[in-house]
C-alpha cells in the first residue's frame, strides 16, 4: 500500500505539480486577461482643440522577455538568479499597439512600451520553464524549485491565494434584524470587476435593492426601468405562482410607476441629480454599466437583466414562505479563490483606469506637450515608468485594491516543505479582530479541497488554511470556448 501511495505521489507531483495553478493562472493573465483589457479600453480620445480632433486606437498586446536596463541605458536579458543577487525586480516589458488618428487622418500602428510587469518564476514566460535539468543547475538555480513566485527588488513574493464568495449566483440568507428578515446577496463579476448588490425585504413585503452609488430604491423602479413596464409582466416573470404574486403585489401598488421612462427618471431623482438630461443619461448608464455587468453592458441586455433580478425576488419570497432553505454561505461550492491572474487583473485594470492611471496621465501629457502646436511622438507620451512603479510598489508592499492588505507575502524558504505550504495557504477577507464563528469552523466541504487539520492558532483560527495535499484549482475557461463543446455533445439552447 505505501508502495502504491509513493508511485501515486510521485506521478501527481510531475504531472500536476504542487503550485502549477498559480503558473497556469499568471500564463493565462498574460496571454488572454491582458488582451481582453486592452480591447476594453478600446480608444483613447485625448481634449487638444489647438491640433484637432485626435484618436488613439488600441491594439494587440505582447509581453517582451525578462530585462535588465543598466545605468549606462543599456539593455539585456536577465535570469531569476542575477535579480536576487542584484536586488532587481525580475520583469519584462509590456507593449501595445497604437495607432494615432488625426482628423480623420491615420498614422502607421506603433507598439509602445507602456511598462514592465514582474514575471513569475517558471511560467511561460520565464526562460526556466524552457531550460533541462542540467541547465538549471548552470543558471544557479534549484532543479526542483517549484516556481510560481516573483522577486520584487530582490525578493522573492508570492500571490496569496484568496477566498471568496462566488460571483454571478443568487445567494439568500435569514438576517438577526427583525425589520429585514431576508435577504439575497449578488456578486456580478466582468473581467475582474466584482460588482456587489443587495436585495432586501422588509416585514411589511416591500423589497429594495442597493448596487453601486443607488442606495436602497424600490425593486420595481428597477424591473420597469430595465423594460418590464407592465405590472402583469413583472409578476408573471417573478413566478407564476399565485401565493408568491401575491406577496410581490404591495411592491407594485406601493410604487405605481406607469413605464421606463418614468422609472429611470425617478431612479435619476433617487440619484439625487437636480438637471432633467443629466439625470437620464446617468439613470441609463447606471443600469447598463454597473447592475449585473456579468450579464452585459449594453441597451440589449436589459430584459436579460431584469429576468434575472425577477428570478432572485422568486427565491427570496420561497425563502420568506418557508419553501427552500437559506444557502450556506460557508458550503465550498459557494466559495472561489482568486489566484495571481485575478488579483493582476484587478491591480492592472485600476492602474490604466485609475484616477491617476495610465490613460489619465496620456491625456494630461497631451495637452502639456501639444501647447506649442506639434503632435508629440507616441512613446513621450506614455510614462511607462509609473505603471511599472505601481505595480512593484503594490507587490512590494502587498497593499492592493479596495485597502485589502497582506495580499503579498514574502516566501518562506526555511525549508521546501515550507516554501510549498506558504505557496499552498489560502486566506480569508474576514478580519481576524472579530468572531466569525460559521466561517471559522471547519465545513464538510472542505473536504479532499483544504487540509482539515492545518490552521494557526490564535486571531487566525480557521481563517488562513492551506490546500489538501491533492488538491488543484482550476482556472476560469470562458463561455466562447464552452459552448462549441455542449453542441458537440447535444446540449441545444432552449432560449
């Protein structure tokens, strides 16, 4: 049986690995999370009325090979092992393609480096994950090391793996507030945006729901602003069960509100937007661009939207009547661990989009450069220092978006049974200062996925855990790739 157990081991080590997820998550980041950003982005329209009407179109990304830029303004490749010594940060830089178009007028696609991107040990984009054995040993390097680190100024730190409540399903829960007994949480997730909404039901029936800056407005100003405009509708698509229509019913005579024209409206009022056509246009952008953006974010997706908000109210009222039970919000089905490609897309996605992001700073350079009537060169434009500034800092330091600390840690290399357990941890958001019992004790779930013994003592009980000894995770494949395959096997879509 050890025999057995030992070739087991030994197979699952070279086939899957004990960090290989990590590897796979920050390879697909680069080769698919990336891309899809930049083709977000889209365009860049900087505000220089002194040349005209300019436009930057964006294009395909590449990832350079890990470099070094000596003080003479040299350039060459680099290995993990010279960026330890040397207290470097092991990077690569990051090109996109531009394409300026001047009053109609386009100019040749340029790639332009926006910045450097620390590149993790091992992965596709690291020369090691191409080097044998005996040329490991040549670079200086462990044969056996795992990978799936990063050295940031020296250093090697890793992406701790985070838990999290999963995105784009319906969650209904009890509450202890007599005033709100039930409740449904939503968190819509699109390209590592995570979007959080609330729906509440009050003792007296009246449901409410809060997403972004809309705080606590009238479920049913929601479902007609989203085109449901007749109350038969909106209830037929609730439930067609006579009890549960009954219950949603105080909604609809509570806020008689008579078509979506006037629902957006009052959604702008609730917005608390005195101008009449600013108070549309971000009524509409409000609904489009952030209520469930994992289901689109355009005009077309509205009904969409509203059938599935119609769907969660359904389930909220079964909870009220006692007909299902509230979902277990510790069950592990229930839980996803973002790994190093969710948390780089969330820290790249606020870098270039930020308040003081890359694009706000292209527009700013713009207009400082173009004063004295001359376009300036792409490349003069784009400060590639600052990403590439921000992103070590934040990986340096472990202080990422949303004030969420801790999210890097340097590795522990007391010994290789340790580097891999600190590389395997999995942490919790909840604060350690208070009690979260529910989610502190150990779930049957748990179960072949976390290691039901292992855990520290003290604040952290039950909130920082680690993998089973077998245990993987799998990446996010998307839908587009899904689909072919279900028409193979002879899933038809019924919609």
């Amino acid at each position: 049986m050890e025999n057995a157990f030992t070739i087991l081991m030994k197979a699952y080590l070279k086939e899957k690995g004990l960090v290989n997820f990590q590897i796979e998550s920050f390879n697909e980041f680069v080769e698919r999370r990336l891309p899809r950003l930049i083709k977000s982005i889209g365009k860049i329209k900087p505000e220089i009325p002194e040349i005209g009407e300019l436009e930057i179109r964006l294009g395909k990304f590449e990832l350079g090979e890990p470099r070094v830029r000596e003080a003479d303004g040299s350039i060459r490749k680099i290995l993990p092992m010279e960026a330890r010594i040397r207290n470097l940060t092991y990077a690569a830089p990051m090109y996109v393609e531009m394409t300026q178009v001047l009053n109609g007028i386009e100019s040749k696609p340029m790639m332009i480096e926006i910045g450097d991107l620390p590149v993790m040990v091992k992965s596709k984009f690291c020369p090691l994950s191409r080097m044998s054995r005996n040329e490991l040993i040549q670079a200086g390097e462990d044969p056996d090391d795992p990978g799936g680190y990063f050295i940031i100024n020296g250093t090697e730190r890793i992406l701790m793996l985070v838990e999290e409540i999963a995105t784009d399903r319906i969650i209904v829960e009890k509450t202890n507030d007599p005033t709100i007994p039930e409740i449904a949480r939503i968190h819509s997730e699109k390209e590592g945006f995570v979007q959080k909404h609330l729906i509440e039901r009050k003792r007296s029936g009246e449901i409410y729901i809060t997403f972004a800056n809309v705080l606590r407005i009238p479920i049913v100003v929601i479902l007609k602003a989203l085109g449901l405009e007749k109350d038969k509708e909106i209830l037929e698509a609730i439930s067609l069960d006579e009890e549960i229509q009954e219950l949603f019913l105080i909604n609809i005579l509570e806020y008689p509100i008579r078509n979506a024209e006037e629902a957006i409206d009052e959604l702008g009022k609730h917005l608390r937007i005195p101008q009449k056509s600013v108070r549309k246009k971000q009524a509409i952008r409000m609904i489009d661009k952030y209520l469930l953006p994992h289901l689109g974010q355009e005009p077309e997706n509205r009904l969409t939207k509203a059938l599935f908000i119609a769907k969660a109210i359904e389930k909220l009222l079964k909870l009220h009547l006692g007909r299902i039970e509230e979902d277990d919000v510790d069950h592990y089905a229930n839980k996803r661990i973002k790994m190093a490609g969710d948390l780089l897309e969330l820290l790249l996605r606020s870098i270039l989009l930020g308040k003081w992001g890359l694009i706000v700073r292209m527009n700013y350079n713009y207009q400082k450069l173009t004063r004295r009537g001359k376009l300036p060169p792409l490349q003069a434009v784009v400060e590639n220092a600052i990403l590439t500034n921000q992103i070590v800092s934040a990986m340096a330091v472990g202080t990422w978006i949303g004030g969420r600390t801790g999210v890097t840690q340097r590795l522990d290399r007391s010994s290789w049974n340790k580097t891999i357990t600190h590389m395997r941890n999995v942490v919790s958001p909840l604060s350690s200062t208070q009690e979260h019992f529910e989610a502190r004790e150990l779930h049957p779930t748990h179960f072949g996925k976390l290691c039901v013994t292992q855990t520290p003592e003290g604040a952290n009980i039950g909130l920082r855990k680690y993998l089973a000894i077998s245990a993987t995770i799998t990446t996010k494949v998307d839908r587009k790739e899904i689909k072919p395959i279900l028409e193979m096997l002879g899933v038809k879509n019924e919609s």
